[in-house]
C-alpha cells in the first residue's frame, strides 16, 4: 500500500532519517511510535507530499486516498452536520445518518449538530475535521494525536471505531493505552531508522532494548580483544622471531568491524519533591457551586476530602468543568457558593499548560526555573537536565521553545518548588509516550497527594484511587480504581449495546474453567520457556569460562614470549583462535536463542491478555 524505501532527511546538520525503510501492506493497522523530535510528524508530511526528503523514495497505488487530519479550519456550511456531510462520497450523499453518528461519537448533540461550527472551541473546529476525515472515503487514514482534541468518552468511541476500520491506518499518539488497543503493527522511528513489527509497543520496545543489550554486549567484547591484541603488537612488535604473528595479528584488527557506542538518548527523567504534611486531610470541600453565568452552574453540591497520599483523578467530557474546578482548589477562581477550605500549612503546585504564556520571553530556560521561590543556581541546572534541556538548552530563550518544551519549562519549575499536594491539569499534552511514563512514575513516588485533569486511560489505570467524575449532567464522587468505575459506574454515552456484549464475555466461561486455563497455560509457559532459560543461562556461563580462558591464555602467551617459549607460543596462539571462533559461536547462539525466547514469551503474553480481556473479574 504505502511503500518507503532508503528515506534520508537531514535538518542543519543533523540527521534525522539515514535510508528509512518502511512498508504499510494491506489492512495493517501501525502505530508510529518514538521521543519527540525523532521525526514522527514529519515522516506523516513527508507520506502526505507536504514535505520534502533528501534522497529515498515513497510510493503507494494509483488513486490512493490518504485521509489526513488537518488543522487548516475552512468551513463552509452553516450547521456542523452540513459541514460533516460534505465528506460523505457520492453514493452516500442522502446518508446523513453516518454523519450524525460520527459526529454523535465525537461529543456532539443533536443540538449541536444544527449550530454553525464557526460558533465553536478551537478544539470542537478540529474534531469537525476529525469527523470529516472519518467519513471521507479513505483508503489509509492518517491520524497525528488526535487524542488531543478528544475527551475521554470521545476518545473510548474513537478507539473503537478505528478497531473496526477496514482499511489501513498510521497512528501517532502518546497514549499506549489507546494505540495498543487499535493497532495490528508498532513501528519506532528510532537511531535515524524504523524498526516495525506485528503486537503491541510493550513488545517491540522489549525487542529494542534486548538487541541494543545483546550489542553493547558484543561491542565490549570486541573491543576487549581489540585491546588485548594491541597490547601484543605493542610488546612484540620489534621481536623479529614473531614479526609473523605481529602482522597477523595487525590484519586481524584491520578486518575487525568496528562496533560504535550507542548514543545515549535523552529521556524525560524526574521526581516531585514532596513534604511531610503534618496532618491526615489537606483540604475539604464543602457544597462548592460555581458557573460563569448565574442560570447555569457547571459544579453544583460538590463535597469531597483530600487525604494524604491520595491521586484523584478528574474526568469527564470537555466544557464540563474539569479545569475550573481545579482553577478553584488553586483560588484563582473564587466559588459562588460551597467552600474550600485548606490546612493552613498546605502548600500546592499547579500546573496548567496556558501559564505557559506567563513565561517570560526574554529570558532563557535555566533563568525561569531559577525564579523559582529559594531556587539555587546548581538545583536550576539540575531540574533543566531532567526537563531534558542539558548543557546549552538550558540557554535557550523561552521565545524559541515549541508548545511542548514550555510544557517541560513549566513542569520544571514545580519541581523547583516541594509542595504537599499537585493539581495538574492535562499534563500529558505535548509529551511523548515514555515522558508519560516517566511522569507517572513521578506521581506514583510522590510523597504527597495529586489532584489531575487527565484523559490519558493508562494514566487513569495506573494512579488513580479516587474520581471526580462529570457525567450524566452533573459531577460526582466515586471511590476506587478506574476499572471498578467502568464495571460499577461506566459512561452514560457508552452504549446498551456494548456493555451487553462485554457482559457476555465476561461471563463466557465460568471461573473453575477459567482459572483452569490459566493454570494450563502457566504449566505449558514453564514447560516451553523453562529450557530456553536454561540453555540462555548456560551459553552465558560459556561465554564467561570461554573469556576466561582466552584471558589466561593470552597472559601466558605474554609470559611465554618474555621467556622465549617458543613451543607454547605456537600452540597458545592457536588455542587463542580456536577460543575466539568458540566465544563468537556462542554470541550467535544466544542472540538466536533470545529470539526464540522473546516470541514464546509474546505468544504467552497474548494468550494471557486475551483470556484476562474477555474475563477481567475473574
């Protein structure tokens, strides 16, 4: 379908794609994944011809329509299902009702749909576009984050409707959530190049890191003996009786590949300073009403404590009054009935991206974290690095940074402030998936309590211990994990229908039968994985004896050509290159036998998800 062969790019001097190869065939589903700035969106440009590339080349059939989101806003119907119904192809014209429920799923009512979409949120505008691209007749849809235009039941609709998408699909989106639920295929733009696979992004990130460990691996060891066959022409090299072996030994280093060092590549890597908080409740809120105008209150009657160590999340639909109730907890808006009231040693961090507007042009990305109350010189430079803008990005002027390095200053800046509770509003926006992760790493450690606006699911999964929940035209409290509020509670918008059917696969099997399975399938795991970690084991221990070995020879054959044993240096010289061929067999071995290991494991793991999927009670 889409074909890309030997892409090079290079911007400034830097080289962004070096001969990128990358095929997307018949109905594969592929989420392009990798850090920020290594190419994603440019590569999508480059695909839709908006862009140009260095050399390479990028092919696909004859009339095939890619299905782009754009950010261009040009309406030109004066109600929002007119607009949409624009992207209906010729035969499906009359067929509005495709429209209206496109539009339905993306969190638009049938009110709405009558409204001019000029009338709307910047964020409304561009899912209009979204609704259009959905129902344009596309043979491959393009889809660049669109997760952040969407709120969290906009994005659960959308997540199915691409999983039922009969033709092919490139997605690039920062929540893992979301992108191992839609795709067939990951591919990672990654060192200049992309690595693709058929599963999930767990599996081909496992798969990275396994290769790059198994040639760091080789590398060291090649330049270990690189090393010791220097030192014996070094030594030897003006013995005329082994001039021989001195100029074996030099062709031998000249043949050897030269392994480079991997690059260490930059990762977003921090943690929130907390304090001891003297008391078990932060803060208490009491029958809050608030609204911008006086006949009609987004909160109304909202009581909640925050305890100590808590993560509560705030979720809901876009335009409810998620972030306005965190602008209250942070008193920038005041309540027009109800109470907040705090401990009176309660110090708080907000975070909320639109105070990115706040930084102060002129001055650099060090000079911002340092205005931070009691902030040190060395501390600023510090937290710079873990916002990833080491050495002389920190010098960079706030005026030059893109949307997301703001984000990053901004998130900088908390952590140059320890606090007992953090309120974040949609920190995600603008970072790539492993920032994600490091992010909820840093929640998860720490030490005081969080309050988050969040429609990122594996964020919700992974922290959450309470909701704010805007549903069902009002907001609500519900205790527990984000799986016990979609099995108890669930989304009004979400249909009858689906909920039936994830009740019947929950109930497919009864539990003896599955925790049958289960054990059947943990006893065939041990039976097929057991021996591979044996033989992995013991081709490591051979590598370690062999090296060992090679080692003590090679130091004898020093002693033996100091003391003139010319026997020995004939036969050690041998042994030397038959200890070489044995350890590089053994590297072959277990570069194929990891292999093995890591598709027999992936097979399990999907056999164990699939079973937990269609039964999670159980």
């Amino acid at each position: 379908m889409i074909k890309i062969v030997n892409l090079n790019k290079s911007f400034g001097g830097r080289t962004l794609f070096d001969n990128l190869s990358l095929n997307v065939n018949a109905k594969e589903r592929v989420g392009v994944v990798g850090r920020n700035g290594h190419g994603k969106t440019t590569l999508f440009k480059m695909v839709l011809g908006k862009m140009e590339y260095d050399s390479g080349s990028i092919s696909m059939p004859k009339n095939y329509k890619l299905g782009y989101l754009e950010q261009h806003i040009n309406f030109t119907q004066n109600t929002v299902l007119g607009e949409a119904c624009l992207a209906l192809s010729g035969e499906e014209k009359d067929s509005s009702w495709k429209a209206e429920k496109t539009l339905s799923g993306l969190g638009f009512s049938v009110s709405d749909m009558l409204k001019n979409p000029v009338d709307f949120s910047g964020g409304y505008k561009i899912r209009i576009n979204l609704a259009k691209v959905l129902l344009s007749d596309a043979d491959m849809l393009m889809l660049d984050e669109p997760n952040n235009y969407l709120d969290i039941v906009a994005i659960r609709w959308l997540s199915g409707f691409l999983r039922s998408w009969k033709g092919e699909l490139m997605l690039i989106t920062h929540d893992r959530n979301f992108m191992d639920g839609v795709i067939t295929h990951c591919a990672a733009i990654h060192r200049t190049k992309v690595r693709k696979i058929e599963g999930s992004t767990q599996k081909l990130y496992e798969q990275i890191e396994k290769e790059e460990e198994i040639y760091e691996k080789t590398r060291l060891n090649v330049e270990k003996r690189i090393k010791q066959t220097e030192l014996f022409i070094r030594r030897f090299r003006a013995k005329a009786r082994l001039a021989g072996m001195v100029q074996s030994r030099l062709k031998t280093i000249e043949k050897q590949d030269n392994l480079e060092k991997l690059d260490e590549i930059e990762t977003l890597g921090f943690s929130f300073s907390g304090l001891e908080f003297p008391a078990a409740k932060m803060l208490g809120v009491h029958n809050l009403a608030f609204g911008y105008t006086l006949d009609k209150l987004l909160i109304n009657k909202l009581s909640f404590d925050v305890l100590k160590n808590e993560r509560i999340c705030v979720i809901g639909k876009n335009g409810k009054g998620k972030s306005t109730l965190l602008k209250l907890i942070a008193e920038r808006l005041t309540p027009c009935d109800g109470s907040i009231k705090k401990h009176p040693d309660l110090k708080t961090a907000y975070f909320v991206q639109s105070d990115s507007a706040n930084l102060n042009p002129q001055k650099t990305v060090f000079e911002e974290i340092l205005a931070s109350d009691k902030c040190l010189p060395q501390k600023a430079r510090n937290i710079a690095g873990s916002m990833m803008f080491s050495g002389d990005d920190a010098l960079k002027k706030i005026e030059v940074l893109s949307g997301g390095e703001k984000s990053r200053v901004l998130l900088g800046k908390i952590l140059a402030n320890p606090c007992h509770l953090l309120l974040l509003d949609e920190p995600t926006n603008h970072l790539d998936m492993e920032s994600c992760e490091g992010l909820i790493d840093a929640i998860n450690e720490f030490r005081g309590s969080v309050i988050i606006v969040t429609h990122n699911e594996e964020m919700l999964h992974a922290i959450a211990t309470k909701f704010i929940i805007f549903d069902r035209d009002k907001v609500s409290v519900f205790d527990g994990a984000y799986q016990d509020f979609l099995e108890k509670t669930g989304w009004e918008d979400e249909s009858s229908k689906i909920k039936a059917k994830t009740s019947q696969k929950i109930f497919e099997k009864s539990k003896e039968e599955i925790k049958k399975l289960r054990a059947e399938l943990i006893q065939e795991k041990s039976r097929i994985l057991r021996p591979l970690e044996e033989k992995i084991n013991n081709i490591e221990s051979g590598i370690t004896k062999k090296e060992e070995e090679f080692n003590l020879n090679t130091q004898q054959l020093i002693e033996a050509s100091q003391n003139g044993n010319i026997s020995f240096l004939s036969e050690g010289s041998k042994l030397n290159k038959t200890l070489q061929a044995e350890i590089e067999s053994f590297y072959t071995e277990l570069a194929c036998v990891f292999e093995k290991y890591e598709k027999e494991s992936e097979r399990f793991r999907n056999r164990m998800e699939k079973l937990e999927d269609n039964n999670p009670k159980i």
